[in-house]
C-alpha cells in the first residue's frame, strides 16, 4: 500500500494570490500531477490547507485535488477554520488500513500557533490505540518533537509530554507524520515510548530553513510531499521534491 502525505498548502480564495515564493495554488496543482504519477492508494493532507480561512479556499482544494485516484483525507493545522473545512469534507478520526490502522489527531489550538491535544483529544487518543493491536500510523499536524529550529520549536505540540505518555502504554504505534514545519524531517521520540519514529513533510507553498533560530524561508527549496509504502511488516518513506 502506498501513502502520500501533503501539507502546508496555504490557500486563498484567490486563485492569484501569492506565497512568500510563488503561488500556493499552483504549486499544489504541481505536487498534486506528481504525486498522482506515483499512484497512491491514499493521500492523507496534515494541515494548514488554508491561509485565509474561507470556504472557498477549501472548495480550490477540492478542485486542485480532484486528479487524484484514490482517496483523500484531511485535518486542520493552525491557519485552518475547521467548521468550513468539515462542511466541504468531513473529518475521520480512524482509517482502516488492512494489516494497520491510521490514526488522525487534531491538535489545533484556536487562536494559537502552537498546538495541544488536551485531556479530552489525549483520552480518545488512548482509548483508540486501546481497542486494535495492529500497527498504527499517527498524523498531526503538529510536531511532537523538537525539529532543531528555535523558533519553531516554540510553536510545536504543547503537551508533547503526554502524547508520549499515552503512546508508552502502547508498543503497536508505528510512526509519527506531522505537518507545520515546512520542510522535511526525520527523529524520534523518547526512547521511554520506543523512540517511535517522527516524520516532517516539506510544504506545497513556502519551505522554511532548517536549523534556523529565527523565523527564515529556504528560497532554494522546492515544494514537496512524502511517500509511504507499506507491506507486511515493513515500512519505507522517502521525500519527492517538484519541479516548478
């Protein structure tokens, strides 16, 4: 089974509008062809799919989306409106992935740019990881580890502490993907919740630099999207980058 991650695709109503480097909508347009000559079996999109929070930023990703051939799922990151975007297409919790499961977590935080699961997200979190055994795939938006970049790290997962907690109780959990950092990333949690591996995803609009202290856009990246194909006990994931 192959997944496709995509993220950060910052919309507007205007189909014109622009990025810091470019124009968001066609370089989603761009990362959409490319991805789908991979031929997913799924695509999962982690957030951040509007930049100004209208209805009809998300009804040009229903648009931009349409090419692909499979599936397509979605959750809010912290640019989103997430009453507007279940109207255009509702949010699951849960995705049955035949030998796994995939899990999808909302950790916005209305207002904030950093975000948190809360007690209420953390106990249903647990208590899916509770019911099913099977290897399960996580993805957020935000990243519950520190990426290596002060700014951002300020604006991740606040109570990443306790996500971690829940997923020590539960040795099945496979693999972290999150959005909001903008630029492709690979670590791990804490060895106490079996330094499960945590994956970044590079942004369909602006690429922020790695490593940076302060808030700083890499001109010289691409947009992007992760591959993740799954079999029988094995896992593999790797970043394409699109050419513009």
């Amino acid at each position: 089974m192959r997944l496709i991650q995509i993220t950060d695709c910052h919309l507007h109503a205007d189909p014109a509008a622009r990025c810091r480097t470019g124009l968001p909508h066609r370089q989603l347009e761009r990362v959409v062809a490319a991805a789908a000559g991979l031929r997913p079996d799924m695509v999962l999109l982690t957030g951040d799919i509007s930049e100004d929070r209208t209805a009809a930023s998300y009804a040009e990703a229903e648009r931009l989306l349409a090419p692909l051939d499979c599936p397509w799922f979605w959750l809010p990151g912290n640019h989103d409106d997430p009453g507007l975007m279940a109207d255009c297409r509702p949010f699951l919790d849960a995705v049955d992935l035949d030998a796994r499961r995939l899990l999808l977590l909302d950790t916005q935080r209305i207002g904030q740019e950093a975000g948190e699961l809360g007690e209420a997200r953390l106990a249903a979190f647990a208590a899916r990881l509770a019911e099913d055994d099977r290897p399960t795939l996580v993805l957020m938006h935000h990243p519950p580890v520190a990426v290596g970049s002060a700014w951002m790290d300020a604006l991740g997962l606040a109570d990443a502490a306790a996500f971690w907690d829940v997923v020590a109780d539960h040795a099945h959990v496979e693999a972290v993907l999150c959005g909001h950092i903008h630029q492709a990333f690979a670590g791990r949690g804490p060895e106490a919740a079996g330094g499960v591996p945590v994956y970044g995803c590079p942004s369909t609009s602006d690429q922020f630099l790695p490593g940076a202290e302060d808030f700083a856009v890499d001109e010289a990246s691409r947009p992007g999207f992760r591959v993740v194909d799954l079999s029988r006990g094995a896992f593999a994931t790797w970043v394409e980058r699109v050419e513009l």
